[in-house]
C-alpha cells in the first residue's frame, strides 16, 4: 500500500455527567474509516484510543485529570495510545494483555494505516476484579470469544456495562480472525443478556440504550450460519464450498488485511470451535 500521510480523527462527545466517548479514527475520503471509542469516566479512562490519534489523545490528557487507564484486551486500536499515560497514570490489564502491549505485534500496513502501531508499554499494573471511581463501583467481567483474554467494565447500580469488541458490529458480520472463537462470542453474549444492563458500551458504536435486541440479532444470526454450516459439512462440502453456496462475501477491505481476517476462519470457528470457558 502506498503510504501516505494519514489524517486523523478525534470526536470528544459528553455522554453524560459522568462519561465522555472519545472516538478516535483515521480519515479517508472526509469520513473515517471506522471510528474506535474510548470513554472517560470522571477521572479513569477505559481503553486509550489509536495509534495515529497520539498526538489528538496526547492534548486531550493535557486538558484532563486521567489517573487510571483500564485496558480491555491488547488490539491495537484499544491500547494504541497507552504510552501517553505510562508517566501520568496507573495502566491496568490483564497479564495476557500486559504480555502483548509491551511487545506489540506489526498487524501489516492496511492495520498500520487504519490505526497506527502502538508503542510498547512498560509500566503496567495487574487488573484488580473490582475497582472504584469515586462512588461508582465496577466489575472486571471477562467477555471471552473475540480474544480470549478481554475483559469489560460493568457498574451494576447503573445498569452500564462497557463491553470492548463483545458484541460484534455489524451484526451480520460473517468474517473472523483465526485466534477468534465465535461459539464462544456467542457463549459471552448470552451471558451478556443474563445482566441487567441499561446502557452498553460498544467500542464501535458507542452507547446502546436497551441493547438486548441488538445482541440478540447478533447471536441469531451466528447461530444461523452455524447450522447452516454443519449440515453441508455433514454433507462433504469443503470451506470453499460453503462460502458459494451461503452466499457470503466480505467486506471491501478484505483482501488488504492479508489474512489477519477471513470468511474461512469464520466458519472453521463456527463448525469446529468449542466454549472452553
Ligand atoms: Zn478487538
């Protein structure tokens, strides 16, 4: 890919009292390419935006009090700007995401373009499974599937629960990288509807008042493609096969990821992975 000078993105949306979205992207065209959230949360911060938003992320933490930065899982678009606040703020993760921001993978040039390369991280601190802001009182809720180390923020009293990439956007979405595991995806958001949750938090889409339906979709939809799935692969159909037959085409960007994702995966994940946790 030719590279070329990336204009970025920084949305800074009160949500309310309490919450502040700060959705980062880069631009193509006028418009970004996929917005990332993260949100303040009086003076904590859950995930820190992308890469190519250091600088916009860098002003933002001037014009801010952020003590503590709660890290979601280690994809670059959730931790890419976590180096701003390593001298300013405790950075909380789970011991398999410290493993990966403090030796960031290169995702490729369509990922480096998307949303930049984060830098590694050193001072990093245990995720405790629970964790104040004042008054408001969070549980660190594993949310499984997409990566298996992800965790989310829930305030019970609230009814708000910050779910990272938990509930995939759009909901038709029929493409998967191969570390994913989408039964277990599925497992996590049925376990995400047994909670009494208002308002979700989405990293992709922002807040979603009453959100049952929405991951409801969702879970259809996957279960859907599954059965459909394992009764051609009972009946000998190869991958390939099924991808024809079901009718599923990916995205524009596809090809550019260079494997990270792929339709293939998706289905391999539906027919032969299985909840471990
Ligand atoms: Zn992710």
């Amino acid at each position: 890919m030719v590279c070329i000078a990336a204009s970025i993105m920084i949305e800074i949306v009160q949500f309310n009292e309490d919450i502040t979205c700060v959705k980062t992207a880069t631009e193509q065209d006028g418009n970004a390419i996929m917005f990332v959230y993260a949100f303040l949360v009086r003076d904590a911060l859950f995930d820190a935006g992308c890469a190519n938003a250091i600088d916009e992320i860098r002003e933002f933490a001037r014009k801010n009090e952020i003590n503590d930065v709660y890290i979601t899982h280690s994809h670059e678009d959730h931790c890419g700007c976590c180096t701003v606040f390593e001298k300013t703020a405790s950075i909380f993760a789970t011991p398999a995401t410290q493993e990966i921001l403090r030796k960031p993978p290169f995702y490729g040039e369509f990922f480096n373009y998307v949303w930049g390369q984060p830098e590694p991280v050193s001072d990093l601190t245990d995720l405790p499974k629970t964790f104040s802001i004042g008054d408001l009182r969070f549980e660190v809720v594993p949310v499984p599937g997409h990566t298996m180390e992800m965790v989310g923020f829930y305030e019970p009293e609230k009814k708000w629960f910050f779910s990272a990439d938990a509930v995939p956007l759009p909901s038709k979405k029929r493409i998967a990288m191969p570390d994913e595991n989408i039964p277990q995806m599925v497992a996590t958001m049925e376990k995400i509807l047994t909670m009494d949750i208002d308002i979700l938090f989405d990293s992709h889409r922002g807040a979603i008042h009453s959100p049952q339906k929405h991951i409801q979709t969702r879970i259809d939809y996957i279960i859907e493609i599954q059965q459909k799935a394992k009764e051609l692969h009972e009946s000998g159909k190869s991958i390939e096969e099924m991808q024809q037959i079901l009718e599923l085409e990916g995205p524009w960007y596809l090809e550019l990821t260079k494997g990270r994702f792929g339709i293939d995966f998706f289905l391999k994940s539906v027919l032969f992975d299985k909840v471990v946790v």
